[in-house]
C-alpha cells in the first residue's frame, strides 16, 4: 500500500508537471500566431499607400489611385509637417487609422540621416535617447494630430486607433504609440514597414513595453530582404530597434518569418544578416505591391542603380 501510495504521487506530480509545462507551450504558440495578421498588415499598407498620393483633395474625397483598396474609408483629414511629412487621420469601417507618410525624397533623405541624437522627455524613460530629426518631425505634427483625433472620437465615439507608417512615417508611428497611449487614446493596432532605428536600447525597452500593451495584438515591425533603412542609424552608434520584427524573406515580399527577438536585441537571421549587401529597392515595396500611391513600378523604379548596395559600418 505504502508503494501504492508513492506511486500514485509521483504520478500526480509528473502529471501536474506535464500538464503545466503544455499549457506554457500552448500560451507561447497562441501569443506567437497572434503576433502577425497579414490581413491587418495589408490594411495598414493601404493606408501607407494613401499617405504617398501628392494630390491631396483626391485623397479627402476619396478618388486616389491608393483610394480604392480602402473605398469604405472617410473624413480624411491631411496634416502637414514641415519635416517632409505627412499624416492622414480618418475612419474606416469602426477605426479611426492614423498614417505617416515617409519622405518624398528617400534618396536625400538616407543621404541627409544622420545619428544626431537628444534626450528623450519622459520622466518615465530613464537613460532614453532619441534620434533628434525623428523627434522634432513627431513633436512638430503631435499637436494637429491630437486636434483631428479629437475630432473623430467626439463623431464616432472612442474608437480604437490603428497606427501605421512607412520608412520616416514608420518612426514618427512609435513615437505617436507612447505618445497616444499617454494621452488617453487607445492604440488597436501598430505595423510599420521599413523603420529605421530611433533611439538608443534605453528608449528601446521603453517602446518595447508601450507596444506589448497594444490593444489587439502586440505591435510588429515588417521589414523587407534587403531594405536598407531598417540598419539606419546602425547599431554602431548606440541606436536599436524596439518592437518585433516580421521579415519578409525573399524579393517577392510574399514570404515571411517571425524572427526571435526582444526590446533592443534583434535577431541576426532576419534583416539584419544582410547589412552588407543591402537593395533600396525592397524599401520601395512591401507585401508585393510598391509603397507609393499608384500600384505600378515606375516610380518605385526611379534612381535605383544609383544607390549604395551596402552598409559601410556594420548593421
């Protein structure tokens, strides 16, 4: 009886043991296929599309070449920045979406970055330092962006905010999550295709934190084969990315891999291993379709044999 007696504990523990140790397997397979929706990527990328269109009045009405992947969306608001940028804020289908356009002239633009670097202010983020061009860019833009807001939750009521930006509008889109999450807006979704880094490991543990609290899912970063502006500022000079990365692995931005990696660690298997052979090209396109407004290659085509094929100092 006594045998009996130990047998039968040595099973209850193996199978508590078992038991346990499936259910962490199971929590870990759900939080990993809940990462990434390509669906709501897609719908992200419509409204990055949105954001490149020049002609601004067909966008408020709703007439762009871009327009027609999302033709349910309405009261477009467009706001300027004198940081060649742009934001469109609307609603669409129970959502209120906000969307940074990158910069017009990305060529320059990588010609001009540099790792200049501030402060960040929040009392909340010891340490934290950020690329100044970005901050200024977000700073000067938060307070008509905080206006239109307002605007729509009043029409709508407290909507939840799909966040999204492409290249430049990709790093204005993670300082706008803190930023919103702050001020008492409720942040659904964040993807941004093609960020550069923005601030040091310190700021990238703090955005890390901000994106986990996103409301549906936590935030992604979707990068492409060889873009480049994913290793800008390189690491080299104190800067890391924050949220987690979906690398699209191939030219045809059809396939993709959820990479291993934290708050200011990334993993060496996704963009990152090809720092030294880098093609602007893939920047240009994101989930097999160009970034600009129209869906040809023309202008995504422009200048590109022109630019540099690799990083010089590391990723």
């Amino acid at each position: 009886l006594k045998l009996q007696f130990l047998y039968l504990i040595a099973v209850r523990v193996y199978w508590k043991t078992t038991m346990k140790a499936l259910m962490l397997t199971l929590s870990m397979a759900a939080t990993a296929a809940a990462q990434y929706n390509y669906t709501s990527a897609l719908r992200s990328a419509y409204y990055n599309k949105m954001s490149y269109c020049d002609d601004t009045v067909s966008v408020v009405d709703m007439t762009c070449a871009a327009c027609q992947h999302r033709p349910n969306a309405k009261d477009i608001q467009v706001i300027n920045s004198t940081f060649d940028t742009r934001v469109l804020v609307g609603y669409d289908e129970g959502d209120i979406f906000v969307t940074f356009r990158g910069s017009h002239n990305l060529l320059n633009w990588i010609a001009d970055l540099d790792a200049a670097d501030i402060e960040y202010n929040n009392a909340n983020c010891s340490g934290c330092r950020v690329h100044q061009g970005f901050y200024d860019a977000f700073n000067d833009i938060a307070p008509k962006l905080s206006a239109s807001l307002k605007v729509l939750t009043a029409k709508y009521g407290q909507q939840q905010v799909i966040v999204t930006g492409h290249s430049l509008g990709a790093a204005l889109s993670l300082h706008a999550l803190i930023y919103l999450q702050q001020n008492g807006f409720v942040v659904k979704t964040l993807y941004n295709f093609g960020s550069p880094r923005v601030g040091n490991p310190a700021f990238a543990k703090f955005a890390g934190a901000a994106a986990e609290k996103v409301a549906v899912q936590p935030a992604v970063r979707v990068t492409h084969y060889r873009d480049p502006v994913p290793h800008l500022p390189l690491l080299s000079m104190g800067f890391a990315h924050a949220i987690h990365e979906v690398f699209y692995s191939d030219e045809t931005g059809l396939k993709y891999v959820e990479c291993t990696d934290s708050p200011a660690d990334e993993d060496d298997n996704c963009s990152d291993q090809f720092w030294f052979a880098v093609y602007p090209s893939d920047h240009l396109h994101y989930l097999d379709m160009p970034t600009h407004c129209e869906d040809t290659d023309d202008l995504a085509a422009a200048n590109v044999e022109a630019w540099p094929r690799s990083m010089p100092h590391g990723p």
